[in-house]
C-alpha cells in the first residue's frame, strides 16, 4: 500500500475514469448522462449597470435540477434579487417537468431562505465544517401548483 499526501493528477483522473466506467456499465443513466447535451445548464444572472450583483448556475437532468451556485452579493441582498432567481428556477423546472430541486448549503448561509420556498432537509452532515452543519436540501416540484 503507497500513501502520499499530494495531489496526483494522473491517478486521480485514473480512479474517475474507472469509476465512470463501474457506473456506466450498471446504470443507463450514468452512461446517457455522458452524452453531449444530455445535462441541460441554467445560468441566471442578476446585473447593475452592468455589473453582475447575483447569479445562480444549475445542471438539469435525470428529472432533476441540482442548484449548484447561488450568491447575491451582500449590498444587494434583503431587495428580493435571491427570491426572483429562485423563482425563475422553480419557473423553469416546472415548464420542464422535473420531480425536483436539490441543493447544499450550510449552517451560516440560506438554510431559512430556502425553507420559505418549500425546501426541505434531506440530509445533514454535522461539524462540517467544525461547528457548523451542511444540509442537502430538495423541493418536491410534483405537488406543487402551476
């Protein structure tokens, strides 16, 4: 057994490579997943005179959307710029037919934020980082009206 504390990129693209490979031979998903276009990107942005002041950027696929950034900056934030880009996207997941909407976030960010729109702990990973805890967050998209 060799143990390095060092990033080796080879044998980390290696170990994806095959993992990859372990997915795609036993889910169908995973191997469409790698198709050209099959994940659908969003990005949604919010500018000032030109000046980005808030965006969002998430994946689509497998009847999901995965939220993978969102930030507002703090001077602009309490003026309902988070709150229309967070719509927007429940907009977009709706017209698109997903199941769901997932998210992390951790203890010091929007955890309450989020809960206003329906979203719900599905997860939590506590003392991470020390003192703090990250969620996984999900909306149920199905029941909720158009």
């Amino acid at each position: 057994m060799d143990i390095k504390y060092e990033k080796k990129q080879d044998i980390i693209d290696e170990l994806k490579k095959s993992i990859r490979s372990f997915n795609d031979d036993h889910s169908p998903y995973h191997k469409a997943s790698r198709q050209e276009g099959y994940v659908k990107h969003i990005l949604i942005t919010e500018k000032e005179d030109k000046k980005l002041i808030g965006g969002l950027s998430a994946r689509m696929y497998w009847q999901m959307i995965y939220l993978d950034e969102f930030f507002v900056r703090p001077s602009n934030r309490h003026a309902g710029i988070g709150s229309k880009m967070l719509k927007k996207l429940i907009e977009i997941a709706k017209e698109a037919q997903v199941d769901f909407i997932c998210l992390e976030t951790f203890s010091f960010q929007a955890r309450d934020f989020y809960e206003k729109f329906g979203f719900y702990v599905i997860g939590e990973i506590k003392d991470y980082p020390p003192g703090e805890s990250m969620y996984t967050m999900r909306l149920d998209l199905k029941h909720l009206e158009t």
